[in-house]
C-alpha cells in the first residue's frame, strides 16, 4: 500500500483505503480504475488516497487502530453531533462505547511507529482530525500509564474537543485562503462555544469539559482564549494540543497542502520547551514514523524509492524500495537498507505531498 496524490492515480492501481464522504462510502477497497474518479475527488477536497500497485506490494502502513474502529467512531460522533444540532440532546453513550474500544485497541497494539495518516474529505474534516486528535493523545497517555479513568477523560475529551466548531459559519470555518483578523477572532470562539455546549452534559467530568476549551493554549502564554502558562496547564491539556497541532498539519485543508510527517515533527520539536512539553512531545514523536511506510522519497544518489518497512533505532534510516532512476524511468525495484547503506541519505520526503509547496504560517484551528 502507499499513498499517493491524486494526479498520479494510473489505471494499474487499486484503492487500499475506502475513501468516505459525508458518511458515505465514494470509493470501497479495491476499487479499479480510479483515475475517472479524480474531478469527484477534488470536488470532496480529497487530494492523496491509499492505493495498492506494483511497486507498493507487500508494504504495509501501520495504524495505532484498526481501520473499522476509525470509520465507525467517525460515524457515531457525526450521528451524536447531528443529532444534537437538531434535538438539543448530546447523547454520549456509544461515544463512550467508542472511547472504549479504541483504549482498548491501543493498549493492545505493540510498539510501532505509526504511519498512517487518515484520510478526510472537507466535509468529513472536524470529524476525522478529532478521531485522530484523541487517538494520539491516548498513544502519549499509554506511555504515561494512565488508568482507565484517566484514558476515558482524556478520550471524550479529545474526541469532542473541537465541538464548538459546528457553532461557527461555515463559510468562514471553510474559506479557503487566509481569514481577516477578525474572521480569525470570531473563529477562536469555537473553545469558549466547545465549553459551554460540553457544560451541558452533566455525566461528563470537568476535566474532559476543559479540553475543550484550553486545547488551544500554550505553556508559554501565547495560546487563547486566555494565555495561560505552564503550570495552569494541566497534563491533558499538554498532551492535547501536540495531538491536535500534529493532526491538522499533516492533515490537507482548504487553504494550504499537508505537510510532510518529518516537518510536522520538525515544528513540535522546534517549540518544544516553549509553547509544547518537552517530555510528551518525545514520547509522541517517539511512535511516530519520520518517513512513513508508503511514502515516496528522493535520495541522496539521487534515486527515488518508497518506504517500505522502519528501523526502530534509527527513524531517519528506514528501508527504501527504489523504483525510479534519478532521471524518473522506473527500474525493477530493489529493497535498500538505509541502516547498512551509510553512505545513502533521503533528501526528500513525501514527494507527492510536497507537490505544491505547504505554506509556511500555520494558523491551526
Ligand atoms: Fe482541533
Ligand atoms: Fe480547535
């Protein structure tokens, strides 16, 4: 499996992920013949999907959590937000089934570096990055020993900590290019709003309410809504907005591209001791993949191959199975250990992804 952008869908590849819009299936696994798929695509803002070709065969992308136990808790926290936006009632019995069972899941999953990066629809967005944000806050947490008790206020949490984002027009949550000052205020509400509508849940504790409404804070002031420092700031909030700054930029938006897991991780590590702590931020990039499985690569002899397997003690030596010769033209491929191989680098990371250049200001919401 690998990922690849969708302009370079070729007629030889299947779909390795289901593609969902809207809480509806577009593309199942295994899907041929993808490429008149592409205008749709586009349309849903789905820019790379996971497809299974020739040169992929054999590699896998390991997740922290099986693929159905994402779909399934991206549905039910849609139904439970819906819902909610038409009867006033926020149900939280089968997001707390949800929770369960991804802790579960996640205490049960050896030690891998995770690699997957799911797939979202703008449609689908606040949904899939919440899935997302709460399962790497539980891959830190795991590492913390949290109990059951701690994981479960954790994960409702995180799984509803952008909630208040259904109260903000839709039009200014959307628009592509840059907010003005004050459209970017008014969206800064959507933690105050988070608040005051998880307030209204009396069976959920206060603290899982608080994620919802400092998940934007940072430990050295320059967070919102109030700036708090450091030790206001409790471990779960400290461990939410890595989860949550890690998601949306190696996530696609509307107004800049992905970035690469290895920039993502650059940007944690570069404000480490500032605005994240410096402990969690190594135990999260830790289980992380630097050059994820499936990922297409330059290297430093100038061929171009794709991830295929991680060295746990060296992330930045994974194998490489090169596909391509430095002028492009595909060759029969070979499996390169960058362990053994010293004298090979990779010089460029997820290729395809870097694309269209990302911008440099991430404004994250
Ligand atoms: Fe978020
Ligand atoms: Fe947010």
């Amino acid at each position: 499996m690998r990922l690849v952008s969708i302009e370079m869908l070729q007629p030889e590849m299947k779909i390795a992920r289901a593609v969902y819009n809207q809480g509806t299936l577009v593309l199942p696994e295994g899907r041929g013949n993808v490429a008149k798929y592409i205008p749709n695509l586009r349309n849903m803002g789905i820019e790379y999907v996971y497809v299974e070709d020739d040169k992929s065969q054999g590699i896998e992308i390991p997740d922290a959590i099986a693929e159905r136990t994402r779909t399934s808790c991206k549905r039910i926290l849609q139904n439970t937000i819906e819902q909610f936006s038409f009867t006033d009632k926020l149900e939280t019995k089968e997001l707390e089934a949800c929770v369960n069972s991804v802790i579960t899941e996640i205490l049960n999953t050896p030690d891998i570096q995770v690699s997957l990066n799911d797939i979202a629809s703008n449609d689908e967005y606040t949904y899939t990055h919440s899935v997302s944000t709460m399962v790497y806050s539980l891959m830190i947490a795991r590492k913390l020993n949290y109990n059951k008790q701690k994981l479960t206020i954790l994960g409702m949490g995180t799984l509803l900590h952008d909630i208040g984002k259904m109260l903000i027009d839709r039009d200014i949550m959307f628009k592509e290019g840059d907010l003005t000052r004050q459209e970017y205020e008014y969206v800064k509400m959507h933690s105050l709003y988070g608040y005051q509508t998880l307030r209204r849940i009396a069976s959920l504790p206060e603290a899982a309410r608080l994620i919802a409404y400092m998940h934007h804070e940072r430990l050295d002031g320059s967070g919102y809504p109030q700036g708090l420092v450091a030790d206001e700031l409790n471990e779960y909030i400290r461990i939410v907005s890595i989860a949550d700054v890690y998601d949306a930029l190696t996530t696609d938006r509307c107004y800049r591209k992905k970035w690469p897991a290895n920039k993502a991780m650059d940007f944690l590590v570069e404000r480490s001791g500032k605005e994240f702590d410096p402990v969690l931020v190594g135990i999260f990039t830790q289980q992380l993949a630097v050059y994820p499985n499936g990922s297409l690569v330059r290297l430093s002899n100038g061929y171009y191959g794709i991830v295929s397997k991680q060295n746990r003690s060296m992330p930045l030596r994974p194998f490489v199975r090169v596909v391509q010769d430095p002028r492009g033209e595909d060759i029969i491929p070979y499996e390169l250990d960058l362990m053994k191989e010293l004298s090979v680098t990779i010089t460029e990371s997820e290729l395809e992804i870097n694309r269209n250049k990302p911008s440099v200001s991430p404004d994250e919401l």
